[in-house]
C-alpha cells in the first residue's frame, strides 16, 4: 500500500542497504515507520543505528533500496529540502549557535522559513517569529531562559534548545539521533517526558542505546545488529524476543 498523508505509515524503507567500499554498514533492511506514535530504533554499539538514522534524515543516500515519506520516493532528495518536505532532526551531537541568547537561536530557525521574496525587508523585523518564538521555547521547557547565551545552558537544557530549533519547521515527522547523549538521570526523565509532549502532535522516531528507557515510552521499536534488522515489534513483543536477549545478554543497560 502506498502511504499518503491520510494513511497510518509516515516513513518507510524498502530493502535498503549502506555499504562504504566494502564494508557493509546497513544490509536490506525495510521496515515501516506508523504516524503519530513514538518509534524507537536501539541495538549494540555498532548496529548501525546512525547509519539508519541518517539514511532517514537524508544526510546519506543508501546503496541500493528506497525510502519514501507520506508516499513519495525522497531516496535522492537533497538533504536540505527535508525540512521543507516536513521532516525535522536533531543530530546526537548538539548544533547550536553559543554565542547567540537562547530565544536568537530559535529565532533564526523561524526565520528560515519565512518568504524570501521581500528582499528589503529584514526577515528578524517579521510579525510573529518573536512570539511563535517564545511558543516553542515554553513548549521545549526553556521560556525562562530565553535571554541566557546559549553556551551558559546545561547539557540538557542545549538539547532541549536544539529540538525548539528543529521545530520552527514545524514538522509532521521529527527525528531524533542519541537525545540523551552525555545526560545525568535527571536531564533524561527531563528529556524523555519532553519526548512524549512532542508525540501528542507529530511522529516520533528516535535512535537510543538506552533500552530500558525507550521501552517505557516508544509503542514500536526496531532492533538492529550488525547492520541488519533483528526484530521489530512492541516494545513487549521486542522484550521477549529471543534473539533481542542473546544480543543484549551479557550487555549493561542504562
């Protein structure tokens, strides 16, 4: 069935596969992504999991296979037309500008998508960005910190910024690579209820290494290892597949 705007499937792969010379990063995998719930991608270090991530979020093309978005092929769309097609991310390394306040930050994301076609005119001087600004900085936990550099924030809170910017997309579709990278316990309980808000109005996908917490909030998750697709299913389902506990048998969780 071919996924449209009005369908359950959002995002899926067909049969795709990464190899870089003769290593074989990704091998075959195809798998369907459902609109408006939480999807986690876990696995081992070295699974493959950032591979797949980026082959989602188009900063990489696969070998061979197809990715399609709400029913059409986008395998060899530019990554910087992603945004426009209404797919958002949040990469596992923080991208941010340090030396701007915390509200600038968001501003500029906005501002990205505002009407080039006014050329004298500056695009920071437009109704409403410093509001819908202020929108997204509440909805990301961070409106009290709008006037902080954003090198002052915390780890955390510098995530939590980078997902605000990541949302003046507005995005049908928003992917998150390692969100709670580098966090204290406290940051990801943060991190992950943000998570959660986020879903109640777009989908989900996010890559995590930390098991035990992305089974207590994604409804599907996908298991990689060695680059191939181990299993897939609910997160009970996944929690009692044999094969998921021989890969993880042995492996500390976090």
């Amino acid at each position: 069935m071919t996924a449209t705007a009005a369908s359950p499937i959002i995002l899926r792969t067909t049969g795709v596969s990464k190899m870089f010379g003769k290593f074989v990063a990704l091998n075959n995998i195809s798998a369907e992504f459902e609109r408006g719930v939480i999807t986690s991608i876990i696995g081992p270090n070295g699974a493959g999991k950032s591979t797949y991530f980026n082959l989602l979020s188009g900063a990489f093309r696969p070998t061979t296979g197809k990715v399609e978005f709400e029913g059409h092929d986008v395998t060899n769309v530019a990554q910087h037309r992603f945004a426009h097609l209404g797919i958002a991310k949040s990469f596992q390394i923080t991208n941010i500008f340090p030396h701007l306040t915390v509200h600038e930050n968001v501003r500029v994301g906005l501002q990205a998508f505002v009407s080039r076609y006014d050329i004298w005119r500056p695009r920071s001087t437009v109704p409403g960005l410093a509001e819908r600004a202020d929108e997204l900085l509440a909805l990301v936990g961070l409106k009290d910190r709008r006037a902080r550099r954003a090198r002052d924030l915390a780890h955390g809170e510098q995530r939590a910024l980078e997902i605000g910017m990541a949302l003046a997309a507005d995005p049908r579709l928003l992917l998150l690579d390692e969100p709670t990278a580098g966090m204290s316990p406290e940051e990801t309980r943060v991190m992950m209820d943000l998570i959660v808000r986020l879903a109640s109005e777009r989908t989900v996908i996010l890559v995590e290494h930390k098991m035990k917490l992305v089974m207590g909030i994604s409804r599907r998750v996908l298991v990689l290892h060695h680059g191939e697709l181990l299993a897939q299913g609910t997160p009970a389902e996944v929690r009692q597949n044999e094969q998921v506990k021989r890969v993880y048998l042995g492996q500390r969780e976090h």
